[in-house]
C-alpha cells in the first residue's frame, strides 16, 4: 500500500465497534420513560387548628424570651447623689379588656383573663425596683398590688381603700387611688416607697368638673426621706444638713381615647400641666414629673403642646390633634404612629375652643412647665426608638401600634436610665398584647432620675 491517504480497515472497524458499543450502552442505562396519568385536581387543604396553635405558640415563646434591657445615659451621673426610678402602667382595666373585644380579636382568651394577668402584671412591677408608681386604668388590681405588696400569698376581694392603707406599711409602700367618674370601675393609681419618700400633698382632677370627661388626673408633692437607710442617702456634713430636702410634684393622668374629641385630650393634658406647675410654686419651685397615657403619638400636635408648651389650635384639625388615626369597625391590620394621613378641617366651634384652651377670646393653648421627655433623652437604637426619641411602640393591640405612654420632667430632674421597650418586630410576631408573658395591651415604662444640685 501507498503511504499516501488510503482506507484502513482496521481503525475503521475499531470505530465501528466503539460505536456500537456506546449505543449498546445508551440503550441499556437510559430508563424509559412513560407518561403519568393526569391527576384531578383537587381542595387546596387549610392548616388544620392544631398545626396554626402550633406555630402560634412557637412565635409566642420566641418573643417572650426577649428581655427588655436598660439603657444608660451618655452624660456622667455619678455626681447625682438622689435618684428615683419612676414606672409609668397603663394596666389595661378588666371593664376596658372585656367591652372592647374587637381590639382582641386575635389574642387567646387565656391570655385576657384577670385571674392570669394580675400575676404577670405584679411579677413584671417587682423587676424594675420602683420607688414611685403611676398606674392608669388601675381598679380591683389596685388592691390586688397592695396585699401582694405585703406578701400575701392570695388576692382578697376588697371595697374599701382605708382598709389596707395600715397593711402597706408591713411591706413599704404607700397609695393613693382615684377612681374615674361615672360608671367606670377604673382610675389611677400612685404609689411610693414610704422608707424613700413622704406624702406632704395630693390633689385630685375630677375632669367632668369642667366639661372634659369622666376621666381623672392626681398630683402628688413628696418629699424625699435623705437619711433612710435602704436608699443609701446620707448627710455628708453639717452644711448639707441645713439644705431643704428633695421635694417634686409627680403628676398622673389617663387622657381620654377618643381621636375624634383632641379639644377633650388637649384640655385634659392643659388642665393637670397647669395645676402641676401651680403647686411646683406653691411648694417652692420644685421639680416636676408627669407620667401617663396620653392617647396621643409622637408626632401629634398634643406631644408638640407638651414639649414646646405652646400650641396654636387653628392649625390643626381636632380629629386628628392626637396623631391616633380614627379606628374602622372591621378589625384591620397594625398601623403605626406615622400612618396618619388625613385631610385638614381646622373649624373649631367656640365650646371646642373654650374647652381645649380655657379661655373664651383666644385660639392658643399655652403651659409654663419646661418639660422634656426621659426617653427622649437617653438615645436607644433604631430597632426600639423613632426621630423623636420616643419607643416606636408602648401599645400594640390588633387596630394600633404606637406609642402613646411618656414620663416628662422638668429641668431640676436628668434622666439616668430608661428601660427599653420591645422592638416591633417582636411586637408583631406576638400576635399583640396580652400575651404570654406580657399583662397589658400596654408595656410598663420606667426611667432613673436624679437630682441636679446639691
């Protein structure tokens, strides 16, 4: 054979084979494939009541094993020799739980019994150390507080106040309670630790006295005991000995719910600031503490009323002067406190006015108190707090998210530590509030204050 490019049958048959072999191969180790027979359709099938308790549950515990944490403040308190911790407790009344249900939609019906609450709700109080308490919608827990206060190992019925007021003494607290006008059982509360502090004055605010609602405030002026043991304040020399001791008006209120009625909350908000501020001179020019339920948001007019003690009511619409979005009567997602936005109707009627303001010939709302906010004074992160400082959420039921809970002082008065509430996202995964292990649709705020001066 020529060396040139001739046929070889050898590689070709070799070829051949190989690809003979590769089919036998393919045809061996390929499976074959037959058609699958359609399938009907059918019910898409719902998560049995088991299975969503279930995951209920899970989400529950997750969230209830968070821990609410404290924040410091970033300026020096060591100088700051008297202190106070004051906690703020919308309660969330038995009457309040139960005539308002559809707030609760959501929430399991063990987790809105009183029988539960009123021990989470103790349980919770006894974690912050307190040494002054405002409590808002406080009625039978009331009373239920004062014999837990004193170690007793069951809640008695009781109808009277005078019938405990000796007992408190056994375990170190003293009260004073006012019950809301009209037909409602609930109130507000103050209590003090008596070795710390002592009543030297308490003043009531009946608010149907001057057309704003059954609702009601207190002041209170107390007087700080400097040589009790348990708070470590000592007279350090004879020069101090002679200086007036620590005295402050620490002022309640539960402002009225309504979002439509803002000449109702303004004149409520207006009526215990000036009353505070009267007897902060009367006593001395002592400093100021207000604590309670506002029923207004952070970035409503009200707040800005509080903050800035001046408030131009043609400015602002009366529905909305609370910054609460008006409620629908169909239970509706979380809405937050900067998920208001309504149209401006600012007519005011001359009742409106004179109610909102006091007066009858002027549109302003005007207070003498320089308050700030103790939250918004101890920076937190963004997880908890807004731009104005405030909790993203002190409330969270199944219509409204938000905060609507403050503790303000006056400039006599630094906030040291605040405790933080709960990041919404935890809020959310609860489901709302009551929950397991939270007692109130509400969440306790709290803050250490000191003394500035000496």
């Amino acid at each position: 054979m020529s060396s040139g490019g001739g046929y070889k049958p050898v590689n070709t048959a070799r070829r051949t084979i190989t690809t003979v072999s590769k089919r036998k191969r393919s045809s061996i180790s390929e499976p074959v494939h037959r058609p699958h027979p359609p399938i009907a359709p059918g019910p898409i099938r719902k998560a049995s009541k088991s299975s969503r308790r279930r995951r209920r549950i899970r989400k529950e515990r997750a969230s209830s094993s968070v821990e609410r944490q404290w924040v410091f403040s970033a300026s020096n308190s060591r100088n700051l020799k008297d202190k106070l911790v004051l906690v703020s407790y919308n309660l969330l009344g038995v009457d309040n739980a139960s005539n308002h249900m559809d707030l609760y939609y959501n929430i399991p019906p063990q987790h809105l019994e009183w029988s539960r609450r009123k021990h989470l709700i103790c349980k919770e109080i006894s974690r912050y150390n307190a040494t002054i308490l405002c409590l808002q919608a406080s009625s039978d827990l009331y009373y239920y507080i004062l014999y837990w206060m004193i170690n007793m190992d069951f809640a008695c019925e009781v109808d009277r106040f005078d019938d405990l007021d000796g007992l408190l003494k056994n375990r170190g607290f003293q009260g004073v309670h006012k019950r809301r006008t009209g037909e409602a059982s609930d109130g507000c509360s103050i209590f003090w630790k008596e070795k710390l502090f002592k009543l030297l004055h308490h003043q009531e605010i009946e608010f149907d006295s001057f057309g704003l609602r059954n609702n009601v405030a207190q002041l209170c002026v107390l007087e700080m005991n400097c040589e009790d043991p348990e708070s470590k304040l000592r007279v350090q020399s004879s020069e101090q000995t002679s200086t007036s001791p620590r005295r402050l008006v620490v002022g309640n209120i539960h402002v009225l719910f309504n979002p439509k009625r803002g000449d109702i909350k303004l004149g409520q908000v207006r009526l215990l600031l000036e009353r505070a501020y009267k007897l902060s001179q009367e006593w001395g020019n002592i400093p100021v503490a207000i604590a309670g339920d506002l029923n207004s948001t952070p970035k409503s007019a009200i707040y800005d009323f509080v903050a800035s003690a001046d408030l131009d009511t043609q400015l602002h619409d009366r529905r909305q002067i609370s910054g609460q979005s008006e409620l629908d009567t169909k239970p509706s997602p979380f809405r937050n406190h900067y998920a208001v936005s309504v149209s401006q109707t600012n007519e005011w009627s001359q009742e409106e006015l004179q109610l909102a303001t006091g007066g009858q010939a002027t549109t302003h709302v005007r207070h003498q108190l320089k308050l700030n906010s103790a939250y918004a004074g101890v920076p937190g992160t963004h997880r908890t707090r807004d731009q104005c400082g405030e909790p993203l959420a002190t409330t969270s039921h199944s219509r409204f998210q938000g905060t609507v809970d403050y503790i303000w002082h006056t400039k006599e008065l630094v906030p040291v530590r605040v405790l933080e509430t709960l990041p919404t996202d935890v809020l959310r995964r609860t489901g709302g509030l009551p929950s397991e292990k939270w007692g109130s649709d509400h969440l306790a705020i709290a803050c250490e204050l000191g003394f500035v001066g000496e």
